[in-house]
C-alpha cells in the first residue's frame, strides 16, 4: 500500500465535491478512474496530488501527506493535468526538463542524471524528433505527449494522470495506456481518469467509478462494468463482450431520463 485516502471531503466555495472518499493504491497496480462528467474525478486526482484543500486523511507511504514538504511531494506524487495549455516558449526538451526540478538544488544546473531522464523520458514518449521543437508550436496530440514525457521524467513512484489520452489519435492512445502498465510493471502506481470504458477494461488491473462526488464501485473490470451499472451511472444501453484481450464496451443509446433530456 503506497497512497491511502480516508473519509476525504473536499468543498469548493458553497459546493461539497468529494463526499467521504475511501481510496487505497498500491505499488505495481494501473487503476483506471471512470464517471461520467462532473463526478468528482478531476477533483480526487488534485486532492490525491495535494494541491486541493481537503478535510479526511490522505497518508503516503505510512505518512501524512501534509507532513511532506512541497519538493518532497513532489519528488514521489506526479501529477498530469487536464489543462494542456502551453504558451511558454520553450524547447519540447526544455519542458520535459521542468519534470527533474524537484530533484534539483534551487538555481542548480542539470546533473547527467537529469539529462539521461529527459532522454529516457523523449524516447518512452517518441517525441526524439520534436525536442529541439518550440512547446507553443506544437498539435494538441504532441503537446499531451510532451506533458506525458515531463511526467514520466519527474520519476514519482506515483503518477496520476487525468484524461491522459484525451485528443490522441488511436495508435498514440494505445501507446500512452503501454507506458502506463509497462510503469505499474515496473513497480510504480497509477492512477489515470479515462472516458473509453474499453480502454480503461483492458489495460487497467482495477477500475474504481465515480458518481456525483463519491466512488459508487471498485474492483475488476469484469465486476464493475456490468451493463446494468452503465445504464445506472452513465444513462446508457452499452453492449458488454469480451475477447482473447479482455472486454469491448459498446454504447448504443440513450437511456431513460438521459433521453427525455436530450429531446
């Protein structure tokens, strides 16, 4: 067990988000966050992260989360965020480089060790042809994958990522799911929101679902996708299979008072 939440509680202005979440990640495990839009998960990623106030108890690593100093949080929490705006003009390798910062002395320059990860972390993501590249000139697709490198260059032993293939073509979605497990493999945990269901069923060991603020469901994918519990959470008829690789989630229609809605 790495990174444990209790009875978290986070209120932004007058609105309860989160209501009493109990969460437990463990080291080697890819977890996939799943809910409809505004369930709460963007707002679990950040109050797991720490930069959300939040009542409850978050503990990493047999330590309380505020016990950690910001460079040390961030030397074992990575955080990927939604928001992919860049409008800094810097180099594609130059913001991968901002990853290794916690890892440095204030105003120090960068040790060979920086430089290998940034390389490792450009080669993961096979943005080698874009490093010398300016951030701000870059498709929506490059940039998702040049803030994926950043992460993986701040070497967390936990990563969260929130929608992280979001705007990637399929083959760069499929690429993006691989480092993740190759991550959990390698002993690390992940935590990543993800909207493709069959993304989530086949490249996650867990799957945790979230509704109006609390987590409804957890477990295998097998257990949580459950075509009765789409219709229930999300508001749609889904077809559930499965193949040699796992399950294939289809949505068919409009369920319900999601359809009244909609007309």
């Amino acid at each position: 067990m790495i990174l444990t939440a209790h009875d978290l509680v986070v209120r932004l202005g007058d609105r309860t988000i989160l209501h009493g979440v109990d969460l437990r990640l463990e080291t080697g495990e890819f977890v996939g966050l799943i809910g409809p839009n505004g369930a709460g998960k963007s707002t679990l990623l950040r109050a797991l992260a720490g930069t959300l106030p939040r009542r409850g108890t978050l503990v990493l690593e047999d330590r309380p989360l505020a016990g950690y100093s910001v460079r040390e949080r961030a030397r074992r929490i990575g955080y990927l965020a939604q928001d992919r705006h860049v409008a800094w003009p810097l180099t594609v390798t130059e913001v991968v480089g901002l990853g290794r910062l916690p890892h440095r002395a204030p105003f120090s320059r960068e040790s060979d060790a920086d430089r290998l990860a940034v390389a490792r972390a450009l080669r993961i993501t096979r943005l080698e042809d874009l490093a010398g590249r300016r951030a701000d000139a870059l498709s929506g697709g490059e940039v998702a994958r040049m803030l994926l490198a950043r992460l993986i260059a701040q070497e967390t032993p936990v990563l969260l990522a929130d929608e992280p293939v979001a705007g990637l073509d399929p083959a760069h979605q499929l690429a993006t799911m691989q480092v993740f497990a190759d991550f959990a493999r390698a002993g690390h945990t992940v935590f990543a929101s993800l909207h493709d269901l069959t993304l989530a069923a086949r490249w996650c060991h867990r799957l945790v679902l979230m509704a109006g603020g609390r987590i409804v469901a957890q477990g295998p994918p097998e257990t949580v996708l459950t075509p009765e519990r789409i219709a229930e959470i999300y508001g749609i008829e889904a077809r559930v299979d499965r193949n040699a690789d796992g399950l294939i989630v289809v949505p068919l229609r409009l369920v319900g008072h999601h359809h009244k809605e909609a007309t």
